[in-house]
C-alpha cells in the first residue's frame, strides 16, 4: 500500500476535493483499491460519503484508543474498493490526548496502525486538516508520498517553507517521505491566474505539477450529491484529476 498525505496549511485550498477525487480516480481509472482517511476535525471527507458520525469510532479513537485495531474504524462507502475511516470533533480532544499520553509513541501510531492493512489495499489517500498538529504528524510519518494542492494568489505558497520543514522532521520518523510537488485548483483563464501562475512557477523552489485542476460549479454541485466528479456529469476538473493522477504514478 503507498500512502499519499494530501496537505496545506492554508484552509479552502481544495484538499478535501482532491483527496475524494484523487482517491476515486485511482479506483476508477486504475482499478486499485482505495483507503480514504478523514484527518480533518471538520468531517468534510466523512460527510461527503455519508459516514459523518460520533458512534462509529473513526481516526481520532484511532489514534487514542490502544484497544482499537485499524479494522475497527474503517467503514465501506457506495463503491466498491473505496473504503473511508472518518473523522469528527473528536479530532480536537485526540490532539491533546496524544500530547499528554507518554506511554507510548506519538507520531507513529498511525503509521503502525496502518501496517495491519498494508496489503488489502494499493493506495492510501489522507485528506489533512490545515494546521500542524499530533494527527497530521501522524499522517505525515505514515505517508510515502506528499501532494500540495494550492490556489493561485499572492500568499499562494504562505506556510509552505513551515510545512517543508515539518516534512525534513518527520523524517527523523520516514525517511520514505517524498515531497511530490504542488499542484495548481480552481484555475481560471484569467489574466490574474495565467500571470499568477507563471510567477508561481518562477518563484517557488518547490516542485510543481503540469496538470492544473480546473474551476468548474461541478465540484461545488458534487458535494450536494456525495458523487466523485467522475461518477457525476462530464466536468473539466474531473479530466484534470484524471491528468493528475496520471502525471504522479508515471513520476513514481
Ligand atoms: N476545481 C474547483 N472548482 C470549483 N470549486 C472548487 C474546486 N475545487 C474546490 N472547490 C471548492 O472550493 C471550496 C474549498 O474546497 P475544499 O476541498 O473544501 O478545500 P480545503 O479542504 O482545502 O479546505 C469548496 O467549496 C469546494 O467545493
Ligand atoms: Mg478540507
């Protein structure tokens, strides 16, 4: 199984779209199989497959519970060979139950967690909360490979050097962890995103992916109806996702 961590530390960057659709194209363009896992207190992932909830135990009694196994926590979605551990406000408390918890590991119980299933499925996707905290440690420590989604602006790439940083650390924990490069959502044909996008690419020391992800009300209309963009009407981010994930398996 590889791992990818889907990360930024900026909020409304498309993370949670990507992670849905890069896991759903993996699926159902490529035929693996796929764990999705919800590492945002803010559900969107879980909500988006209708597996929202604080009576199934989900990634935060992961990380926290000793007794749970991975087995416990991961729930079927409507596709066959996509499967999802969820996540709630109980992200919040986990956080600091990890700090205060010295009895054992705290970076790596996701990654050991994760070893029970490293051969019932080829790819993890992990949808990461905004912030640096114990679960996204975590993810990063049990991750091989990480995907930066950014939104063109000026501040575009705020928090970057900060999360390149948190990734040489994490190595202390993966030295596996490969940084595979940021890619560009909601682009627009616009003078502000064409221009900004060749400053990005002149300005950042980071690598960059060739496929944009495209602006489209699709994406906003998929939420509504729990559908992947390639299960839902023809859109152009549904191709895009499609290039995307195409560019990063020929790079691995
Ligand atoms: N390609 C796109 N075209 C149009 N809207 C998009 C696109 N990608 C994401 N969005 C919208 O942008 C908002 C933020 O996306 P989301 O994935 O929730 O970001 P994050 O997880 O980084 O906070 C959502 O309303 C989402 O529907
Ligand atoms: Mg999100």
């Amino acid at each position: 199984m590889k791992t990818i961590a889907v990360i930024n530390l900026k909020g409304g960057v498309a993370k949670t779209i990507s992670s849905i659709n890069i896991a759903y194209t993996l699926l159902k363009e490529h035929g693996k199989r796929v764990l999705l896992i919800d590492n945002d207190k803010q559900g969107n992932t879980s909500k988006f497959f209708g597996v929202h909830s604080y009576d199934v135990p989900g990634v935060a009694e992961l990380l926290t519970d000793r007794d749970l196994s991975v087995h416990d926590v991961i729930q079927n979605t409507a596709y066959e060979g996509l499967d999802i551990i969820s996540a709630n406000m109980n992200l919040l408390r986990a956080d600091k139950e990890i700090l205060l918890d010295v009895s054992r590991p705290q970076q790596t119980r996701l990654n050991k967690a994760l070893q029970a299933i490293q051969d019932d499925y080829d790819y993890c996707v992990i949808d990461n909360a905004p912030d640096i905290n114990m679960s996204v440690i975590n993810s990063l420590v049990a991750s091989d490979d990480v995907l930066v989604p950014i939104k063109v602006d000026k501040f575009a790439f705020d928090g970057l050097e900060q999360l390149v940083e948190q990734i040489d650390d994490v190595r202390e924990f993966n030295d596996n962890l490969v940084f595979r490069g940021c890619f560009i959502t909601m682009y627009q044909r616009t003078g502000v995103n064409v221009q900004g996008v060749e400053y990005l690419a002149q300005a950042t020391p980071y690598p960059m992916f060739d496929t944009k992800i495209r602006k489209t009300v699709r994406v906003d209309e998929t939420t509504f109806s729990g559908k992947p963009l390639l299960d839902y009407r023809k859109s152009t981010a549904g191709q895009d996702y499609v290039y995307l994930v195409a560019e990063y398996l020929n790079m691995c």
